[in-house]
C-alpha cells in the first residue's frame, strides 16, 4: 500500500468512520452518503500497488485506479467508501494499520465501522441494524440506547470487521455495525438507511436527508420486485 497526504485536517478528538465496500455495497453507500451530505474534504489517499484485477476495454486492457479517500469535516474523520477493497492479507491490514495510525494521530474518541449483515429473515422492506464492540463492557452501554447486539457468534471477514479486531489490539474503542440483507449481489439502500439512523442515534449528530437513498431502494425493488 502507498499512502499520501499533502494537509493536515483541522478537527480535534474526532469521531472515525471507516468502511469499504461489502455485500451489498452497503458500506460504500453509506460512506458515500455521508461525504456527499456533509461535504467532507479530501486529506489523505491510500493506494494499492498490486492490481487485484485488469480491465478489459474490447481488445485491450487497462490498469485500475484501485485507491481509497481518508476525508474529514468538523469533528469527523470518513475513511473508504468508493469501489473494492484490497484482497490480499498483507494490504488489508497494511490499511487496516493505516487507519489505527490515523486514529492515534488526531486523538480519535472512537472508530464506527458498518457493512452487511446476510439474513433469511422475511425483511419486508424494514431491516434491522445489528451492532457488536469492541469489548463486553461498551456493548452493556450500547444495550442502554435501543440498539440491538448481533444474533449470535459468527466470522467477519473484510476490512470492515478486521478493522474492529485492530482497534481493539490497540485499545481503542470500536462499534460494527451491520444492516440486515436478503440478496448481497443487488445494491442494499434499505440497509444502509438503517445504519445511518443508527449512527445518528450513537453520534447524537445528523448525517443527512436519506430520501435520494429511499427513492434508489424503491427503484431497485421495482426492478428485481422484491
């Protein structure tokens, strides 16, 4: 990985957004979101240096730009969002590492990561958010605020539930959290409205209007008629 940075971002013991795209895209659309509505700005970048894929333009190819936006706004950090994430062991947590750092760097309180949460659950069009922590004391808090825990013991794989394992080998608190899904192939907006109403709950700070996102999930359940 290959990491630049040519500012220094004017917030003070900030909140840390970080998560990539996932089943669903249901990570980069929420980070996404957030960048758009609160118009954050663009202070470091993280690249890959080993291609994970080519693409092909109908009789030739063309390397991808596969790299990654640290952004920051008042008090926030936003880190990933965008397409993909790196495959390899030794890049995810080389920006697993990169994340940590930036989190130690501008005296961060706390890192928020979010993705899917596959279920066979009948969702009708209202998905819950699961969260889980970074230890058992901050999820007996959590349980105070409404929010429900995950179900039961499961595997998360990816950036966003590695970077929880980070946080927490370096003792920093950490909240997942993961909206319920039915198909991970299809662009999850629901799911993603889900998490936003949730972070906004933990934050005590609004992230912005989700009636475009509203609009989207309509549109794809029109499409494959959910």
């Amino acid at each position: 990985m290959e990491f630049t940075q040519d500012i220094e971002p004017n917030v003070k013991k900030p909140i840390v957004i970080a998560a990539m795209q996932d089943m669903g895209n249901v990570g980069s659309i929420v980070v996404n979101f957030i960048n758009d509505s609160l118009k954050t700005k663009i202070f470091r970048i993280a690249r890959t240096l080993d291609p994970t894929y080519v693409i092909d333009r109908g009789g030739y190819i063309d390397l991808p730009n596969e790299s990654w936006e640290y952004k920051y706004t008042e008090d926030l950090i936003i880190f990933g969002g965008g397409k993909g994430q790196p495959q390899g062991n030794r890049e995810i947590n080389a920006l697993c590492q990169d994340v940590i750092d930036i989190v130690k760097k501008y005296s961060a309180k706390f890192i928020y990561t979010l993705g899917g949460f596959q279920t066979n659950r009948v969702l009708d069009n209202n998905p819950k958010t699961y969260i889980t922590t970074t230890s058992m004391e901050l999820t007996k808090q959590m349980k105070g605020l409404n929010v429900e825990t995950t179900p039961q013991k499961s595997i998360i794989t990816g950036f966003n539930g590695l970077i929880l394992g980070f946080a927490k080998k370096n003792g920093i608190q950490g909240i997942g959290m993961y909206g319920e899904l039915n198909e991970p192939d299809i662009p999850q907006y629901r799911a993603a409205i889900s998490i936003i109403k949730t972070l906004e709950k933990l934050t005590y700070r609004k992230l912005g209007d989700t009636s475009q996102l509203e609009a989207m999930a309509q549109e794809i359940e029109r499409k494959f008629k959910y």
